[in-house]
C-alpha cells in the first residue's frame, strides 16, 4: 500500500498559484477529495512517477486525466473542447494543457511507471477505504474495438454481435459498483485464462480474506472449477449447457429468504425471497457441483457455486447483483469512454498460432453435398415405387452406376477426411498474414486506471450526498449536475482556497449540497493532498 499522505513528497509542482475568479467547472473540484481518500496522487507518487522537464507536476498531469473524464470529455482528444483557462483553475494552473501537451507527458509518465503496480495500490488503498462487502467480486469482460490496419487478434463485440480486432479488458467490480480493478488482454482469451491472474491480484492485496468469484457462463470450466477450489476461492455462476426444455416439477422447489442491507447503501434493509431447488450436478473435471435451480416466471435458471455452506438465498442474490456490474459498464461506456483505445501503437511478431484447418472445412461441405446427392437418388427410386413401378424396374442401371460413383466419391472424401490434420500452423495457409500484432497498452492501462478510480471518487461523493438528499430515484443524477455548477475560487487570508458553488434553483437540493459542503468541509480537504486548503460553500 502508498504510504500515508503526511509522508508523501510534494505532488504539486512549481506552477503558478491558482488563479482567482469565476470558473465555468468549479464543482469538479469537489472530487479533490474523494481522490485523495482514494490516494490516486498519493499511489503515483509513490510509484516514482516523473514526467521528466517541464512546469508541470504528475498531480497536475493525472488530475488533468481525471477531471477531464469527470467533466464528461470522454476522450483526449475531446479535452480541446475544454475551456482551457476555467478547467486550469481546477489544477493551480493558469491554462490547462493542450491536447499535444498532455499526450507528450501521459507517454513519460506511463514510461515512468509499471501500470500493473499502479493499478495494484489503487486497489488496495480502495479497499483500504472501503472492504469488499461479503468477499464478492464479480469479473466480467469489456471489449475495445480496434479500427487500424495492423493484424490484431479478434475478439467478440457484444454490441455488435460479432468479431472484429480490438482487445479485452477483464474488470472486477463489487456488490456496490465499485470498479476495482482490471487486467488487459490483448489475445481476447477466454475468461476462463482470465481468473487465475484474477485470483493473483486479489491474493496480492488481501491474502486471508474470503473470496467469492461471480462470473457469468464465459468463465465455464470444469478444470477452472477444479483449481479455484484448491485455492479456497469460492465461485457463483451459471450451469452452461443445459436444455431450456428440461424442467423440474414445481413440488421441489421451496422458498428461501435472505434478509440484508443494500451494499451500495441507497436501498433500505428487506428480505429477499427465492424459489430453489436444491441438488448436486456432476460437472467433468470438477466432480459433484452444488447447484441451485432458481424458478423465476416460468423459466428456470440452474447456478453452480462451491460455497456449500453459504445459504441458499444468499448465492442467489449475489448472483443476481451482477446487474450493477451491468450497469457500471453502461455508465462507464457512456460517461467515461471506457471501451476508448488511448494508443494505437502495436508490437508485431511472426504468427505461430495452430489453427483450424481450412481443408476440413471444405471437406465437410463437400460430404454433405454427396449425402443430399444420394438422399435424392434413393428419394426418386421410392417415389417411382410408389407410383406403382416396381423396384426392379425403378432402379435401372444408370441409376445403379450414378448411386455407386457417389458412394465411391463419398468414401474417398471420408477417407481424406479422416486423413486431414485438425489443426495447421497459421505459417502455411497463404489466405492468412503471417504477422500478428498486439496492442501496446502502457498508456491505455494507465489513463484507464485513472478512469476507474475517477469513477469511483464520483460514487464515493455521490453516496455521501445521497444521505442528504434521501431520493433513491435521481440521487446520482442530481449528483452527477452538481458537478457541473459553475462557481467561483477566491483566497482567504489564510491561504485557504474557497470554492463558492452556484446555488441550485430547487430549495431541497440546495438544502442538500448545503449540508454535504459542511460535511466535506469537516475532512479538511487539500487540493492534491498536499496543497492549498480548500474549502467549498453556496454562494449566497
């Protein structure tokens, strides 16, 4: 873990002190701190971040990131639509960075650091913050579609509904939506390849807690199974395979209830109740399998978890939480471009894949043509029977000699068949490049990282506000336009920096921001950590 702010070197750098006066984003600042109890400055500094010569410090770099995407710029790119004086007020700067500015210093700053361990110490000062509630973290993958001309692997865009280059980013999330963390995979693996370095990440950060996998059927794998209980690592997911069609008698099911509090802390505290029956399924390479079929309507949805003394209503309801990991994707794709390519640089090497055959392909159209061309043949002889020919006459010889020339093409095409490799090296097959390429993602993991954490600081504000609105509905929403107010930064005379914030035009939520501006007040809030004092208000 980074070490504690009080022994954290100076983040901000000597840039010229903040800038007096109106500023179109001044309740973006409100996110100063939530980053710092989430010790984003904190963890980069710790990681020995530079940026090598310039006027700007690391702070200033990755809060340019983050503010941005908060602001709902949703790409680099996008930040020139910025009004670049308002959003440098937020940084102590006279002007934010230019585009061209800001690319140069992500390219040192993600030389500077490794981003797996960066990423690393976000997570545990995350959990630091806030433990994962009941152990449960639910992995899922998100997929970046790539659009240049480079040989890049394929992969599944959901969205679409189809393959197309790009690659996959595995994140894990909690019961509350929190994004935890994520792994690249630039091979677009399965999610089965994906866990065990799931595993080591979480292991890494909490060693003796119990840990719970929730996945959906892409995660499938009797094996996996298998080893995630060697480890102790329980998993809730899916049975992957069975009919639709088969059912079980209405009589087993019975109901079970787990009563709890809402992780996320929005909801009241109410009793979940399930229809389940209860039995075993024998799953290949994993043995006997708990399994808990679910009536729901009139569907009924069999899961398979390994915890066998968890109770029964509560491994269903974890499973049907993954909805909020659902939900964190739409709300990161929409807000955050998290499925954005930040660097489209590539490493290429000769592809030694082992393939599906081609040959094989061909062949088993091929079969079924000569199948189709006999199932005919024999077709026609029955009809003329029937017409009232008799056998000897519907068969004639040249109907013997075409029947015995497909049957003979249909053994050599067998016999071939059964002679053809399975799978080629990707060397031999001309139709193929013979080069494969894989994204560089030092810069893509690293803005990404600083995209969940925004994400998370923007939650972490949002639930503490919510406990003064007290309107499950459009709490997040109301939350998500107070960081767009507008406002003003002015000097006190003791150096203390006092962000005044627009008064919203409806009484309960100016109530509301009122009473959460004392709140953050009572933290004591430093811009970057380390910096000047602030403090935020409602301007009268």
């Amino acid at each position: 873990a980074p070490p504690a702010s009080d022994t954290v070197p100076a983040v901000v750098g000597p840039s010229a002190p903040v800038v007096a006066g109106a500023t179109r984003y001044a309740g973006a600042m409100l996110l100063h701190v939530a980053l710092t109890q989430l010790q984003l400055w904190q963890v980069f500094a710790a990681c020995g971040a530079q940026l090598g010569r310039t006027t700007l410090s690391v702070a200033q770099v990755v809060g340019t990131v983050a503010l941005g995407f908060a602001l709902r710029l949703r790409s680099i790119e996008g930040f020139k639509t910025a009004l670049r004086r308002d959003f440098g007020a937020l940084l102590g700067l006279r002007d934010a960075p230019s585009v061209q500015t800001l690319r140069t210093h992500l390219r040192a700053l993600a030389e500077s650091v490794a981003p797996d361990a960066v990423l690393r110490a976000l997570l545990a000062a995350c959990l630091e913050l806030e433990p994962v509630w009941e152990g449960a973290y639910y992995v899922d993958g998100h997929f970046s579609p790539y659009t240049g001309q480079a040989p890049v692997a394929k992969g599944w865009n959901a969205k679409r509904r189809l393959a197309e280059p790009g690659h996959t980013d595995v994140h894990v999330h909690d019961a509350s939506g929190r994004a935890l963390f994520f792994l690249n995979r630039p091979l677009n693996d399965s999610l089965v390849r994906a866990l065990p370095a799931i595993v080591t990440e979480i292991r890494a950060v909490v060693p003796e807690q119990r840990v719970v996998l929730i996945f959906d059927r892409g995660g499938y794998s009797g094996p996996g199974f298998r080893a995630l209980s060697d480890q102790g690592i329980g998993f809730i997911t899916y049975l992957k395979g069975r009919k639709a069609r088969r059912r079980f008698p209405a009589d087993r099911f019975v109901h079970r209830w787990w009563e709890v509090d809402d992780p996320a802390g929005i909801g009241k505290r109410r009793r979940h109740v399930y229809r389940v029956y209860e039995r075993s399924t024998r799953i290949r390479g994993a043995g006997l399998v708990r399994t808990l079929v679910l009536e729901d309507g009139d569907a009924q949805i069999p899961v398979l978890t390994n915890c066998d003394e968890m109770p029964v209503a509560k491994a269903v309801h974890l499973l049907r939480l993954r909805w909020r990991q659902e939900n964190s994707f739409k709300y990161l794709s929409t807000h955050y471009g998290i499925e954005q390519i930040v660097q489209y640089g590539v490493t290429t090497a000769a592809d030694d894949r082992l393939v599906e055959n081609p040959v094989r392909a061909r062949l088993h159209t091929q079969i079924a043509d000569v199948q189709a061309a006999l199932v005919f043949a024999e077709a026609e002889v029955g009809q003329a029977v029937l017409a009232g020919e008799s056998a000897t006459t519907a068969v004639t010889a040249t109907t013997r000699r075409a029947t015995r020339a497909l049957e003979a093409r249909l053994a050599r095409l067998e016999h071939r068949l059964k002679h053809t490799p399975t799978n080629v090296p990707v060397s031999g097959l001309r139709d193929r490049p013979q080069k494969r390429a894989t994204l560089k993602t030092d810069r893509h993991d690293l803005v990404t990282g600083i995209k969940l954490a925004t994400y998370n600081a923007e939650r972490l504000l949002a639930r503490r506000f919510f406990r003064h609105y007290q309107d499950p509905r459009d709490w997040l929403t109301i939350f998500r336009s107070l960081l767009h107010l507008p406002g003003s930064l002015s000097h006190l005379p003791d150096g203390t920096l006092c962000v005044a914030l627009q008064r919203p035009g409806q009484p309960r939520i100016h109530r509301a921001l009122a009473a959460f501006l004392s709140e953050m007040n009572q933290l004591q809030p430093r811009m970057f950590g380390t910096g000047a004092p602030l403090r935020f208000e409602v301007q009268t």
